[in-house]
C-alpha cells in the first residue's frame, strides 16, 4: 500500500480521537504517538478528517505532476464529478482553462470512465451467473474486502474505477499521454500506484487549489451544461444506481455509503442473508462528495448535492465502449497476520488495566475500542498502550491525588466560588476535629472557618500566603495560604498546624520573663545586702575611729603623767 497518509509526529496530542473514528482501527499508539497500520488501513482518510490537531496529512503529488509536465509529454487531467461542488460555479470548461494554464494539455470529466463503467456492470448483471456483485469503484471498499472479508473478494466486481477506466482511454486515444487525477480521494493515490502505469498521479482537490494560489491563477465562472452528461450523479450516494438500467431479472439494486454500513451489509453477506443483488458500495457518507478533503474543508452534504444533481444531465455521455477485457480488474487478499491471544494473556492484560471483575470493564469507548477486551487484544498485537484507558488513568491519577492530599501534614480545603466545601484532607480535619469530610463536604466554609479571608482572595484574585492564624473555636494556631485558581474557580487554603511550636515558644518566654524578673529580685536582694553592709561598715569604721581617738587621748595622757612626776 502506498504511503498515502503521514503523521506530522509534533502535532499528536494522543487524543484518541483518530482511532476512535477509524472504523477499522488501524492505528497504532507508541511512543505518545499515533502511526497507522499500513496493512491494516483502507485509506478512508477519517483520521485525517477528525484530527484536531492536524497531525495527519496527505502525501502531495504537486512536485510529481510539475515534472511530467516538464517532461514534455502531453499531460491530461481526469476530473473528477464532484468538482462542482468542491468549485462552486466553475463548470468543466472554466477547469479547463485554469488547468491549462498550470501546464496540463487538457482536462475531461471522469465522469467519462463513469460511463464506461456502469455499461459493464449492466453487463455482469445481464449474464445472470452472478449472485450478488459489488461496485468496485470506491477502492477504501475494495481495500475493506480486500483485508477484512477476504472470502467476499468473488462478489467485488472486477472493472477498472472510472477514474482507471477514463485514464486508459485517454491514452488509447492520445499516444505518449500522462494522466493525473484530480479528486476528493485519499485511496485514489493508492489505487494509482498499486494499478501502475494507468495513472501517473492523483492530486486532491486541496492540493489543486494551492497550486492554483500559488500560480497566481483565478478561476472564472463558467457554467457549461450538456444533457449528455448523466454520469456525473457517480460521486453521490446511489449515483451509479441513478445511471444503470437497473432491468437484469431478479437483481435488487441498492446503495450503501459509510464503512460501517458497509462492514453491515458484508457480515448480512458473508451468513448468507443476501442473494441477487447489486450493491453500490461507498466508504464515505454522502458518496465521493463526502470525501476526507471535502469532510475537512468542504461539508455541505445538501449544497453538494444539489450542485451535482443540477450539473448532471439526462443522457449518457457518447463514449465508445471499449472490450470488457480491457476493462477486467484483478483482486487479491492482502493478508495482515495477527494471531489471536489467549484468554489468560487477555485476562492478564486487563488485569494490569485495573480490570479484574466482570464490571470493572466499562466498554466506555474513550479509547477508541468498543470493548475493554478489544483494548485488551490491541495490546496484545503491540497496536495500544495501558495508558490509553481513560477511565484507568483516571483512578490511577486520583488514586496518586488522594494519596498526596490525605498523606501531607498540611491541612487542604478546597472550595468553590460559592465557598462551598469541595475537598477537605485528613491533616484539615485533625485541625478542626471533623470526623469525617461528609460531615462538611458541600456546606458553606463559615461553618468551620472565618471566610473573611476567602472572600478576599475571591474579590481581588490575589493569593494571601503564610498568614498567622489563631483558631480560637479549636485552640489551635496555624499558618495559613490561601491561593485562587482561576481555571477551575476554586479556592485553596493550606494551613500548617504550628500550635506546638506556638507553645513552645509561649513556654520559653514564660521562662525567660521568670527568669528575667528572678534576675531582677537577686540583683536587688544583692544591693539590698550591700547596702546593709556598707551601712555596718559605715558604723563600724566610725566605732573604731572613736575607739582609736580615745585610744590615742590615753596614750597621750600617759606621756603627760610621765612628765609630771
């Protein structure tokens, strides 16, 4: 299969969403990265379609064709039908002269081969041996049966599309010619490269309009119209129905667009429920004009239509029918070799998954698989991951979230704007002796907290941080945080318990103001006492002066007396 389809591997986001829409799931998550199974796609382009992020894209053939041109050789463009709703008011002929102005040496309808291919359906169906037949124009449904319902691939008629019906034909008609196709298609690129040497290129309709922007070329509106030209309904949900005879005897004709009415009807025929019918099959929803380029930049089921059915004739286009051998298109499975996981490594899987019970499978589809076992065997054959469960990673996180919360020694209150208790964690209601977070989840925070602070930070929308807080209902002191979360409008107040600490402190000060004013009393039961003793020795000293005076007084005396005698 050719590498239609890429991934832009900076874009992925790991949304899901591609393999959620891809109807046959075959994309595979690694690496937070979305790759698709090329064995496995049928190139409906839905990923492409749905992607948010843009991350899948088409592979551009502009290069490609401005080479062919360059070549030399005459380079004819197959356009296909449902230009004219993809182009509003350009009919064939205002095309042409916008695309010979690129280079091209011309431009017809596929609608041509169209024609050419619904003649040969008429004469399948003629032949009568035939029980139920097909449409083999859409190749995402000939690449669906092809992978998916092998058994079916005798059912697929085997006639060239219109697009490898018209381009043949051209080259019959025209020697040395190249052909591109212009359309709405994803798998035209891949029936142009696995059918080599019909088609030389196939640009989409995007990639057409950026070449004309870039080459400065305007299209005009020129709306042309022939009777000859009912082929044109093809690219519309029961266009090929709309242009057949529909008079083989015994044949019910019916369409069916979409892959999963598609994948319907195959299962009705693969039990054997339908005999004697001719199906119009188409991948997308709305036929061709609901292609992945016209879903993505173009969705207008009704306008669409209307413009097809308006631009569309009565009649059939005069084309020379060439032999049906000429014609003759060959299909082979193409095999994807999965094997199948047994119920133990299925079990082993879910069990990893948190799915150990019946009813822990919630079939939710978030990951993109119908069932957890599904999820279960994708796993298995390497094409997802663990971590694509949505539901799994959720209580995984909340599981991690609530252990975080109720295990740190930090009070936690969550509220909303409303001041309504959302979340309070264990260390919270220690502080404030809640017994249990039911007892105040829901009810307005006045009922355990002041709210003057909360109603600060919900007014200014500025957070308050390490506040000191004195709970006096609760005796206890706290710093406090309270922050404001703008995303979800929710209030967060953290509180550290430091009522220990407090009174550790308030401790320590009564023992330093004791020890202070036991300083104080010492100091002056010391002075006192000095005081005392200085008074003693001021007497004391004036005593022995005394004494010593009249000791003095006596001795002298006694010298006198000495004299005298």
């Amino acid at each position: 299969m050719a590498n239609c389809l890429t991934l832009k591997k900076s874009n992925c986001k790991n949304c899901y969403k591609c393999i959620r829409h891809c109807p046959v799931k075959s994309i595979r998550f690694s690496g937070n990265q979305a790759h698709i199974i090329g064995n496995e796609c049928i190139l409906c382009g839905q990923c492409f379609v749905v992607c948010p992020q843009n991350a899948k894209q088409i592979v551009d053939e502009t290069e490609k064709v401005k080479v062919l041109i360059q070549s030399g050789d005459p380079v004819y463009v197959s356009l296909a039908p449902s230009f004219i709703a993809n182009y509003a008011g350009i009919g064939i002929e205002g095309m042409r002269k916008a695309l010979k102005k690129l280079g091209f040496a011309d431009a017809e309808e596929t609608a041509v081969g169209a024609n050419i291919v619904k003649t040969e359906y008429e004469k399948l169906l003629a032949g009568g041996d035939r029980d139920v037949v097909i449409s083999s124009c859409c190749h995402s449904v000939n690449l669906l049966i092809q992978k998916y319902f092998p058994r079916e691939l005798e059912m697929l008629a085997d006639v060239l599309s219109p697009m490898q019906a018209h381009c043949r034909d051209i080259k019959r008609r025209v020697p040395n010619a190249k052909t591109v196709f212009i359309g709405p298609c994803v798998a035209k690129k891949d029936e142009a490269e696995y059918y080599s040497g019909i088609v030389d290129a196939v640009l989409t309709y995007e990639e057409l309009t950026a070449w004309f922007d870039a080459a400065h070329v305007r299209l005009e509106p020129d709306m042309d119209h022939t009777e000859e030209s009912r082929a044109r309904f093809f690219p519309t949900t029961g266009g090929i129905l709309k242009t057949m005879a529909q008079n083989a005897p015994g044949y019910t004709y019916m369409a069916i667009d979409g892959v999963e009415n598609c994948i319907a009807a195959l299962r009705d025929i693969e039990s054997g429920k339908i005999h004697r019918c001719f199906i119009e099959m188409s991948a997308c929803i709305g036929s061709c004009v609901g292609g992945p380029v016209m879903e993505k930049y173009h969705r207008a089921p009704v306008a669409d239509y209307m413009a097809v059915a308006q631009y569309a004739g009565s009649r059939d286009f005069n084309v020379a029918q060439p032999e049906s051998d000429t014609l003759r298109k060959q299909f082979e499975p193409i095999e994807r070799r999965y094997g199948t996981p047994s119920e133990d490594e299925i079990a082993e899987i879910l069990r990893k998954m948190g799915k150990t019970k019946p009813e822990d499978e919630l079939n939710c589809g978030s990951c993109g698989y119908d069932t957890c076992r599904e999820k279960a065997i994708a796993i298995y054959h390497g094409k997802a991951e663990i971590s694509m469960c949505l539901p799994y990673l959720k209580e995984k996180a909340e599981s991690f979230s609530d252990c975080i919360v109720n295990n740190t020694p930090n009070g936690l209150i969550v509220v909303n704007d409303a001041l309504e208790v959302q979340q309070i964690n264990a260390a919270a209601r220690k502080i404030m002796n809640i017994r249990s977070a039911s007892d105040i989840l829901g009810d307005q925070v006045v009922r355990i907290l002041d709210p003057t602070v909360f109603l600060k930070v919900l007014e200014t929308k500025r957070s308050i941080r390490d506040q000191r807080v004195y709970l006096a209902e609760y005796k206890k002191y706290v710093e406090q945080t309270v922050v404001y979360d703008s995303t979800y409008q929710l209030l967060v107040c953290i509180m550290r318990d430091v009522t220990k600490a407090r009174q550790r402190r308030n401790k320590i000060q009564k023992t330093k103001i004791h020890a202070a004013d036991l300083a104080d009393d010492i100091i002056a039961n010391q002075l006192r006492i000095v005081h005392e003793i200085a008074s003693l020795l001021g007497e004391t000293a004036a005593e022995t002066k005394v004494a010593v005076h009249d000791l003095k007084e006596a001795i002298m005396l006694d010298e006198d007396g000495d004299d005298d005698a």
